[in-house]
C-alpha cells in the first residue's frame, strides 16, 4: 500500500471507499451482554465466556477463504463500563510462537491480536488496539477509512495473556469511555474487526470476512454491532507530572573567543486534564505541558530546494487528530499542529497552556484547539495559536462537506489567519468528487512583483484551490486526477505548504490484479505524472513521470519496480551540503527505482530500496537499508542507512551524504525498557543521542529518564575568524514522573 499512498499524493486519499456497499450488506449484529463478572488475567476459565459465541473466522491472507492452519476463537463481549474481547489462539508449533518484542507500542513481526473499533460507526475513523503474546500494549488511531494510522496515540486499556504448550491465550477490556459512541433510543452502533496473525506463516483470520482488495483494518469494511443500555462512567482524567534535570548548552558570546557553556537546573511541574463532557464531547486541557519523553524526529536530508516535512509525535494533539485533517495533496495541509510549540528549527518553546474540544453530534463532526505559548529570548515572542474545525455528512454515510479555521497572533502585533471549505462526495458506483479551498490573511499582505507588486492580493494571490477526482480499489483499475492552485501570498503559518504561487496537474493510474493460484498475492503495472506551472508566466517548473510494476506475496513480502522521468526549471542555485549545489538551468534526467520490503515474521530482515539515474546536471546512487534484528524478545537491534552519492562531473562537485540511524531496544518485561536512538547526519555534520528509559507502574503512569545530546562531528570553524565549535551543542538530561488518577 505504500506505493498506492505515495502516488495518490498523500491527504485526499480516502482508501478504498467502495468498501462500505460490502459492509453494509452485513446489518447488525447483537453483541452479548456478559452476565458475570470476567477476571483480565488471561486464563479465560471465567464462567461468564462460556455465553459468548464465538466470532465466525475466515482467512484473509496468505489464501482469501482458505482453510486455516491454526485453531482460533475470538469472543468479543460487554458490561456497563467496558468492551471486552478473548482469544483462544491454538498453535500446533508452540515452540514458533513469536514474541519478537517487549517494548510498548512497538509491533515486530510477532504473533498478534488484534481489535478495532470504529466507536461512532461514521466508516471513516477508528481505534485499533493490539497485543502479542506476552501482553504488550500496542494502540492507534486510525483515519482516512485506513489510509493513516498514527501509533503516537494511547489509551488507558488492560491486557493479560498466557502461553501454553497448547499455544497462546489473550484478554482485553477496554472502557467504553476511551472508545465515544453515540446513543441513540438506547441503542449504540459500533464498527468492529478482530484479526490473529501468525507471524512465521503470516497466516491472518478476521471477523467479519473482508475480501483483501480492501485493507483489513478500514473502518468502512467492519461489521456493525449493537451494544444496549450503556451507560458508561464519564471521568475526569487527571495527569499532573513533576520534573527534574539539568541543561548545557554552547553559544558563541558576541566578540568571544571561544564557545562558552552555560549549565542550569530545570524543575517543572504541570498537568493534563481530560473529561468525556458527554458520551460523545471530549474536553482536553493542559498546562505548562511539557514533551520531554517525545521521541526525536528521525534525521532526513533535503536534496531539494523544498522544505521537509516532519510528522506530529506529541500526546497532547493525538485524540482524534483525523478530525483536523485538510490537506491538498503532494503533502500541503491547512493545519499541521508541528507548527505549534517548535520554533522552526525544530527545538521547544514552552507551551504555557492549551484547551482541545473533540465533539460528534449526529453528522456533525466539530473539533477545536486553542494553545498559549512562551516568548523565547527576543526572537520569538510569545503566541496565541488556534484552529476550529466543523464537518457534516451529507447526501449519504460516505460523503461530508465542511470548514477550517486557523489563527496565529502574537504578542508583538502580528497576525496569519486562514479559513478553507471542504468536501468528499461520493455520487455514484466507487467514483469520489473532492473539493478543498482556503484563503489567508496577515499582517504582511501584499503581492511582491509584477504590475501590482506592493498591492492588496486578490482572493486569488492569497488562496488555494484544489479537485479531485478518485476511483480508489486494490482490485482492478484505479484512478485519480486533480488539479491544484496556490496563490502568491497564500500563507498558512499553522499548516504546511511545500510550494506557493504554482498550479499543479496529476494524474495517477494503477491496475492489480489478485490471482487466485499464486505466490503473488497482487501485482499489476501503475503510472502516475506530475506537472507543476509558474502562475507568472505559466511556463513548466516541475514534470514527474513514472511507470512502474508492483507486487506483493502471499508470505507477506511486496515491492516495486520503476522507471522515472525528471523535469527541473531552476532559475535560482540551491545548496545541498558541503558546497555541492544545483545551477541554474533546465534538466531532464530519468532514474530506476528498485524496492522490496521482506515479510514481517523472519527475526532478521531488512528493507531494501535503491534509486540510481540522472541528477540534475550529474548523477546519483541513493541507498536506504532498514535492517531489524530481533535477537530475543528482551533485545532489538534496528535502524537506518541512507547513501546518496551524487556526482556532476562537468563542474567537478559532488557530495556523499549519509544518515545512519541505530536504535537500541532493551525490555525487562511489558513494564521496564529501554530505547537508544543514535543518528549520524553527514551534511549537517551532526549527530544526535537520544536515551529514554520508561517504567510503567500501571497504565497512564510512568517514570522516564530521558537523556539528549547532541554533537558536532566537524569542530571546525564555522566561518572564517570563527573559533573552533564545540564536541557538544547542548545536552539535556530529564526525570519525569507522570501519574493518571480519577477525582
């Protein structure tokens, strides 16, 4: 799928949307209302399973229909106050059970169950929790209909297991409260999958049966359940958290002649505030949040004159973040809640508070953030950030129209706002309309060339427009065009826009084809083509073509093989590293993409992908290697390495950049781990350390020790009468404790 979510240009991808005429052929089914109380242990000899059918199973993978290897049951169940869910996963090989990890929130390559629950039914959002054998905690929130997932999100949910010679024994109970559902007349309506994967067969069974032309875990696909008479507790969820450490950090004092450190200790304290207002109104408050334990941002280097794009990993914008999403394709979005809190060089700025309010009522979907944050020195003041967000289904359960509003004020007088209407229409047979527009309005508004330079912008200099056209399926033909404009001055300061002032043209075409009798279980040819046009005088600035042949194996391997056509208009040189650079000029250059990404159940494997062709005026080799070993289940040894060697022999420049990325993962047990992140940055010469020790005594409190350093691996002068930089940029060291507790 990866290929299919890069070339259909990212944020208006809804996966596969012909999936909800298959879902809705199913009605409803009852689930069963326990009559005894269940002990989370993992035995699973609790009377109370004993009244709960268990769920009809079919395979999904490696054979659609075929019949399984393993024994499985599943019964999923509920009281006043939780859902919960057992399984009975039988194994005829106990000793090939995997349990490749024992770090929270982390899957790699083990045995796995799997539950996901769609709480409002809307067939587009949903939470997926996960465990493996030895009761590891995994969850996410899904969005999109499937099209993203993001593992940054977490709730308060129980797990037990147990492994026997007869194979492996699971038990869930998640709080209805954790899951918001609307009632109605005493009836609530909830989309639910259940799935096992067998890692070392890549065996998967799902209930309800879902045909693999669609993903297993979209909410459009799952079968609806009714749950009655549920009246769940609405608590208030209370995390304060206390905070201890000590800074270093280098600078330069003006006329200085050397680099001087300056060390300070750091005492915080603050809280986290969550209440289900009603069954289906989530207010979220914070203050003095602090995001110490986050993980740091994976090193990328930019091989062009657009900026990077890096995702949001912070707790505090996670809970329904799909509700916030409006993006325009080829990575631009209205909102994009990275802007909030980091200055642009990716470091804090305090967040002094934030309120967030995630409502559904009825159709209507609406969702707000308001954030306070610091001034930092005197060149960032201090700011007021907030953005609403209102969507209504229309014309049917699968189609929505709706708005975004965004604004940025600062203590010094500026101001960015932004407003945009959008929607997803779905008309007839799997054909999807979407429409999206915004305009932008600050405190720097005036067109910056041409016969109207200095003026106020039309609605055209200062919006955004986009269409598209969609036929998603991973059987058969799929389809989409669009058409993107951006204005001049159209400035979202709390989104992200890789390009301004262009038009962009796409058309993307993919066809798969599922054999029946085969090791393949997809493959099929593709193409996809990019034009990007000045608005000034409409001359070509970007083209993009590529054809390529996917495939994807019943074992569960998969990659693809392409062909690339470049087309670059620079008018203005921009720098790749250490003197290497890009001139001015007009290029063609075409590339061969090779990709192969292993099956996830071997304990050593590796994702291979290498890009070689054409560069500009030169030439470049680009080599990523992301090996994973699994060396016991208290151990994993992973990372990452990025070779780009680029060559332009007629000027007689060239430049090597290398990421590496190691990452160390030790675990005791489900409750004690640790995790070592290192990454080189050769372009940047920089290279980064980052430790974080977690002890979890329950769910929702933890203790963290998290260590942060980072290193210049070129001490040398950074300009000419400079003095030499420092081994160490800063270094941070932190202990935090957390604790979630109910008034």
């Amino acid at each position: 799928m990866r290929r299919v979510g890069w070339a259909a240009g990212g944020g208006a991808l809804l996966a596969m949307l012909s999936a909800p005429a298959a879902a809705q052929g199913r009605g409803e089914l009852e689930l069963p209302r326990l009559t005894a109380p269940v002990r989370v242990d993992g035995v699973l000899d609790d009377s109370a399973w004993a009244g709960v059918p268990a769920l009809p199973l079919t395979m999904y993978a490696p054979r659609f229909g075929g019949a399984p290897v393993e024994r499985t049951e599943i019964r999923v169940a509920y009281d006043d106050e939780y859902l919960y869910a057992a399984g009975w996963f039988y194994d005829s090989r106990p000793d090939g059970i995997r349990v490749n990890s024992l770090y929270r929130d982390r899957w790699s390559g083990d045995d796995t169950f799997a539950l996901f629950v769609d709480g409002f039914n809307d067939n587009e959002n949903a939470l997926w929790f996960y465990t493996n054998p030895a009761g590891v905690r995994m969850d996410e929130s899904i969005s999109g209909d499937g099209r993203t997932s993001n593992s940054s999100w977490n709730a308060v949910w129980d797990v037990a297991t147990r492994v026997t010679g007869a194979g492996w024994f699971a038990e869930m109970r998640i709080p209805l409260s954790s899951l918001g559902f609307q009632e109605r007349d005493g009836r609530v309506v909830m989309g639910l999958t259940v799935t096992r994967l067998v890692a070392r067969s890549s065996e998967r069974v799902t209930f309800p049966a879902i045909d693999p032309r669609y993903e297993f875990r979209q909410p459009s696909v799952m079968q609806d359940v009714v749950l009655r008479g549920v009246r769940p507790r609405r608590p208030v969820y209370v995390t304060p958290y206390a905070l201890g450490g000590m800074d270093r950090t280098a600078a330069l004092p003006p006329g200085g002649a050397a680099y001087a450190s300056r060390q300070h200790a750091v005492r915080e304290v603050g809280a986290d505030l969550r209440y289900d207002v009603t069954d289906n109104l989530h207010l979220d408050l914070s203050a003095n949040t602090d995001f110490a334990q986050v993980e740091a941002d994976d090193e990328q280097v930019n091989l062009t004159r657009f900026p990077l794009f890096f995702p949001e990993k912070r707790q505090f914008f996670q809970e329904r973040a799909g509700v916030f999403e409006f993006d325009f394709g080829s990575g631009g979005r209205l909102f994009h809640s990275r802007r909030i809190g980091l200055a642009p060089d990716r470091t804090p700025i305090r967040m002094l508070g934030g309120a967030r309010v995630v409502a559904r009522a009825g159709a209507w979907d609406v969702a707000a953030l308001d954030v306070q944050t610091a001034r930092r020195g005197d060149e960032i003041p201090s700011e007021n950030l907030g953005v609403v967000r209102v969507r209504r289904r229309v014309l049917n359960p699968y189609s929505y129209a709706g708005g975004m509003v965004t604004s940025r004020a600062t203590a010094d007088g500026g101001y960015n706002a932004a407003a945009g209407l959008d929607a997803s229409l779905r008309f007839f047979g799997t054909d999807y309309l979407t429409l999206r527009g915004a305009a932008t309005f600050d405190d720097a508004d005036t067109v910056a060339g041409g016969a109207g330079a200095g003026a106020r912008p039309g609605l055209a200099d200062r919006g955004q427009l986009y269409a598209q056209w969609q036929r998603p399926s991973s059987r058969g033909l799929t389809y989409t065009f669009s058409l993107q404009r951006i204005g001049e001055v159209y400035r979202p300061e709390l989104g992200f826009l890789p390009r301004s002032d262009v038009t962009r043209l796409s058309l993307f075409s993919e066809y798969a084809v599922l054999p029946e009798h085969s090791r393949l279980r997809s493959h099929g040819p593709g193409a996809i083509a990019f034009y990007w046009l000045r608005n000034a005088d409409r001359s070509l600035e970007t083209y993009y073509m590529a054809y390529w042949w996917s495939y994807a194996f019943r074992s569960g391997g998969r990659g693809w093989v392409e062909v690339i056509h470049n087309y670059e208009d620079v008018r203005e040189a921009f720098t790749l590293g250490k003197g290497a650079a890009v001139e001015p000029g007009v290029f063609h250059f075409p590339e061969l993409w090779f990709n192969f990404q292993p099956p996830p159940g071997p304990l050593l494997r590796t994702e291979v992908d290498l890009r070689a062709g054409q560069f500009y005026d030169g030439w470049r080799t680009q080599l990523t290697l992301d090996p994973t070993w699994n060396l016991s289940r208290h151990l994993e040894v992973g990372g990452s390495y990025q070779l780009n060697r680029i060559r332009f022999p007629d000027r007689d420049a060239a430049l090597d950049a290398h990421v590496v990325r190691l990452r160390v993962g030790v675990a005791a047990n489900a409750r004690l781990s640790a995790v070592a992140l290192t990454q080189l940055n050769s372009v940047d010469e920089r290279a980064g350390v980052n430790l974080r020790v977690r002890y979890n005594f329950r769910e929702g409190s933890d203790l963290w020790l998290v260590y942060d350093e980072g290193l210049n691996t070129d001490r040398s002068a950074a300009d000419a009468g400079e003095p030499p930089r420092p081994r160490s940029d800063a270094r941070f060291l932190r202990v935090k404790l957390t604790h979630t507790f109910v008034p």
